[in-house]
C-alpha cells in the first residue's frame, strides 16, 4: 500500500488520491451483493477522541486491544479527517454526507459567545435540518431498523434521532455531554442504572441488546459515544492501572483519560463479541472514527500542532478504521485523505442502495469503495473546512483547504494566509505561504470558491467591538 421519519435524500462523488496494492478478489460486485443477505452496518463514534488515542495509531499509554484488533481485520485510514473542529457539526456532517458550511451548522450546539471580539459570528443552525437526508433515512425504505445510542447534540424537542429516521433513540438529547459518567446519569432519554454504573458500559449493554432484538433484520446501529468528552471521570481500577503505567516523557499521562478510553475499548470489543455471537461478524460493514481532534491539555496529538477547536491538523485529524469481512484485506492500511461526510456515500454503495434523488445536488462527501477494495481511486479535488466562530481552543474565524499534501489556512480576522505541506512538516512548524506564493493562492481561489458553492456563512465586522476585552466570552462588561 503506498503512502499515500420518511425517506428523503442521497450522495455524490468529488477528489484525488491513491491506495495501492493488490485487488481483494473477495469482493462482491453489485449485483453479487444484491443476491446476499442485507448487510448491517455499525459506526462507532468517539467524542474528543485525538488522532493518537488508540494503540494502532501509535498511543502512548492508552491500551485499546479491541479498536487494535478492529484495525487487523479491516483498513486503517492514517490521513482521515473530521469534518469540524469541534462536535455537532461532524456528526451533521457524518450523517447527511454534507459539509457542515452546507448545511450552515459550523459550530458546536449552542455555541460560543464572544460579544466584544472583532467578528460577529454569523447565525447557524441549531439543529440538525429536516431538509438534509440521513444515513437512517436512507435506509428506511430498504427494511433497515436504525438505532442511535448515545450523544446526538444535534437539536432537542423536533430534532431528536426519533424525528431523522432513527426507530430507537437511548440516551440521545440536545445536550454535548452528560452530566456523569457514573448511575444515576440524570439524562431524560436514559434510565439510571444501578448506583454507579458506568455509562460507556451502558451504552455498549444497549448496544448489545439492540444488536440480539434484530439479529435477523437488516439494521444501522450508530454508537456516539459520550466519552472521552469531559467530565474526565474513570474507573478507579483502570485509573489506578493506568497511573502505574506512566512514565517520564510521556505526552499521554492523564490517568483517568486513559481510564475512559479503556472503557471505550471494552465498548467496541462487547459489540464485536455480541455480533460473533448472532453469527453476524462476517455480514457486517464496521466504521470507526472520531468527531474532533483530541483535547488539549488532557491529552497530547502530537505530532500534529494543538488540538479540538484548533484551526490545525490537531483539531481536527482522527483516527479511522473501516471493518468489512471478505471486502477490505485485512491489516490494510490507506493513506489517502478521507473526511466525516464520506460515511454516507460509502455506506449506500456498500449496500448497493440508490442515492435518494433529493440528496444527490446536496452530497459533498465521496464513496471510499475503491480505496476499500483497493481497485482505485477517488476522484475529488481537495477537503475543506469552514468554522466562522471562536473557541476556547485557539481558534478564531477560519476557513481550511487541503489538497494533496498542501493545506492553506484562511483566518478572517486578519485576512492573513498559513501554508503547509503536511508531508514535509506534518505538525504545521513551517509557514510556507510567502515562499509557494503560487500554490498559496491557487489553493485561496478553489477555497473562496468552494465557499460561494456551498452558501457558506461568512462572519462579519462587530459593530461592538473592543480589542481590551475581545476574549472575553461571558459578556461581562456589557
């Protein structure tokens, strides 16, 4: 390999790249397919999760035999991308196949307020749109039975999994995080458990129930989880395992992170085991990732610059895995960009299920197919990212391109241009924008472009403005 409720909607394709290596002539060709059992898929999910936060991608300290032995029997994506720095959005985006600067949900819900900064930051949806397709949607139509367990802060009352074509919503409120990690959880759409148990178990023990309660029907189980999100709470048995582990030099050192990422691993090995049980391991397409780039200082993403609300590749590079027995060689690994909003299109071909009409001018992501099978290319012409907002991580108004090896960063307070090629200096050290004069704005071009393509929420001069108090996010002078 080199380096390198209704129906409603559907996807595209677009951008370049290349997985090489040998053809897995396993793999079924469409009409095959449609003669076979339907396939079920499952996407697992990973709130903060850092692009160096499991061991297949070169953790530190954090243990994840589960997620490892995931990525020995599927592909591993070393350049995959969320679609946003922070949450709502890449899960938006994930879901619909869109950008989230399309669907002018750019930050995550409610947002961040900083009245005095030089920007006014546009109004966005707070709210995932009914207007914009789901993967659950989608297959609805085709007998699918649809399950989201866990975090959805995509909307509250109208705008819950229920209402976007999912038959079970546990656990799933407007909310981005949950109150605790230990029973009673005091989360609406969850019953409590018993006195402290613990919430990533729980959502892995409904997972397991939903996968048991349809085992002989076609489903989608997406599995957003809570955790590595704050509050930082784990186990005390592996926060007491992990602390032991620590050593001198270590950028991953934070005991109780590495607890919740542990317990996040228990999750995805309790739901490989539960699908080896119903017989369903080998007729089932497996997606792993992460909605944003780890959170800094609890974690470390180096070798990559900053972390989640970042404008860098820290804030928004993740790890990616993708599971499909008999269709993706196992132990491969793809090095070609792939970002949130291909889960949609990849998904549909995989099950051989026509783009609903309604989506198709609306799909910016592409189908992985090719790279998957290893008999291709994709054709698109670069990633971008948009976020007209602040955060508490560094970021200010941006936009984002990469393309090849190049990436150029547009921050709109200033105006001012960041190039860099991420092969040579992956952690974005080098400023190359005056000295590739060329590509800097070739890539500004297609970036303004992509911009006007998709009606992308640009922020505005604030009339309010006060450079002594800009950082302030509390309005407290007002």
């Amino acid at each position: 390999m080199n380096q390198s409720t209704t129906s409603r909607r559907s996807f595209l394709r677009s951008t370049a790249a290349l997985c090489a290596g040998a053809a897995v002539s396993s793999f079924a060709s469409p009409a095959a397919r449609s003669a076979e059992k339907p396939l079920n898929v499952v996407v697992f999910l990973v709130d903060d999760l850092g692009w160096t936060d499991v061991g297949c991608f070169n953790a530190q300290l954090y243990l994840t035999p589960n997620i490892d032995r995931l990525a020995s029997q599927g592909m591993k994506f070393t350049q995959a991308y969320a679609s946003c720095t922070v949450c709502s959005p890449t899960r938006a985006s994930l879901l619909t196949g869109q950008y989230p600067a399309r669907l002018h949900l750019t930050d995550w819900i409610a947002g961040h307020k900083r009245p005095w900064a030089k920007l006014r930051v546009p109004d966005f949806n707070l709210h995932l749109p009914h207007e914009a397709v789901t993967i659950a949607e989608a297959l609805k139509p085709h007998g699918y039975t649809s399950a989201s367990i866990g975090k959805w802060h995509l909307g509250g009352d109208g705008y819950l999994p229920e209402t976007q074509g999912f038959d079970l919503n546990v656990a799933g409120t407007e909310k981005g995080q949950p109150p605790r990690y230990f029973s009673p959880y005091n989360i609406p759409t969850l019953e409590n458990g018993p006195d402290g148990e613990n919430l990533t178990d729980r959502m892995a023990a409904e997972a397991c129930k939903f996968i048991e309660s349809n085992a002989n029907n076609p489903f989608f189980l997406y599995l957003p989880f809570f955790a590595v999100h704050t509050p930082i709470q784990g186990k005390k048995d592996y926060t007491e395992k992990y602390r032991k582990l620590i050593q001198p030099g270590m950028d991953q050192k934070n005991p109780e992170y590495a607890a919740m990422v542990n317990s996040v691993d228990d999750a995805v090995g309790r739901v490989l085991d539960e699908l080896d049980r119903h017989g369903l391991a080998d007729n089932t397409l497996i997606l792993f990732t992460g909605d944003n780039g780890g959170l800094i200082p609890v974690t470390s993403n180096l070798p990559l610059r900053d972390g989640k609300g970042s404008a860098y590749e820290g804030g928004v590079r993740e790890p990616m895995i993708v599971r499909w027995p008999g269709k993706v060689r196992p132990g491969s690994v793809c090095d070609t960009p792939a970002i949130s909003a291909d889960f949609f299109p990849t998904i549909l071909d995989a099950l051989n299920i026509p783009i609903p009409e309604e989506a198709k001018p609306s799909i910016d992501g592409v189908s992985l197919l090719p790279l998957l099978r290893e008999s291709g290319t994709i054709e698109r012409e670069a990633l971008f990212w948009h976020y007209p907002h602040y955060h508490p991580g560094g970021a200010t108004p941006y936009s984002a391109i990469r393309r090849g090896d190049w990436r150029l960063i547009e921050f709109f307070e200033d105006g001012h241009l960041e190039l860099y090629n991420l092969h040579d200096d992956i952690g974005e050290s080098y400023d190359l924008a005056s000295q590739q004069p060329a590509i800097r704005d070739e890539l500004h071009r297609m970036l303004i472009d992509w911009r006007k393509k998709v009606d992308a929420q640009m922020p505005t001069l604030n009339p309010d403005y006060k450079p002594e108090w800009a950082g302030d996010s509390a309005g407290a002078h007002k």
